[in-house]
C-alpha cells in the first residue's frame, strides 16, 4: 500500500495561490505593522546572535579609527608641504632614483 503525498513544492505553491486570491480580504493596519515589528524586536531581544569575534568587534573600530586618523594626519601633511615648497612633493622622493644610472656599466 502506498500512500501518495503531494510534492512539498506544489503545497507551497498552492499556499501561495490561496493567499495570493484572498490578500484583499486580509486587514492589516497600521496597528497590525507595530505589533509585528513590536514582536520581532522583543524576539530579538531575547534571542541575540552570539559572535564568534565579541572581543575584537571593539578593536575593529578603535583601529579603524586610528587608521582614519593616521591617514588625515598624512594628507594634512602633505598638504602644508605642498603650500611651503615649490618642488612637487614626487620629485623629491624621485630624486633618489635619479641619482644613479639604470645599468651597472660593465
């Protein structure tokens, strides 16, 4: 004897045309949304995600700051720089490679 069971797909499928033909029937309000969102934000609450990397979510952040800070202290260097002195700030670091020939001469 065999007992012949639907597809799990074709039961979503009809669930979804069934609620599909009744969505005008439904009433959901403005006082329904909060109540949902309301719901969700307490299950949530009660249930947080636990991180594999709790401790180093705050070092991600301090150093990122840091990083950001080192790099606007950079381009605020380089900007005096500029302003004090005519040369361009890559001809003096391309002064070193000029200094010699490119090939040993032999």
């Amino acid at each position: 004897m065999t007992v012949h069971r639907k597809d799990p797909r074709e039961r979503i499928e009809a669930l979804l045309a069934q609620a599909h033909r009744t969505r005008g029937e439904v009433a959901a309000g403005e006082d329904w949304a909060q109540e949902v969102m309301r719901t969700i934000r307490r299950e949530a609450a009660e249930h947080p995600v636990p991180s594999l990397f709790v401790g180093a979510e705050p070092l991600v952040w301090r150093a990122a700051a840091c990083a950001a800070l080192v790099a606007l202290v950079f381009a605020g260097s380089v900007a005096v720089y500029t302003k004090q002195h005519a040369v361009p700030v890559a001809a003096v670091w391309l002064e070193e490679f000029d200094a010699g020939s490119p090939f040993p001469e032999r």
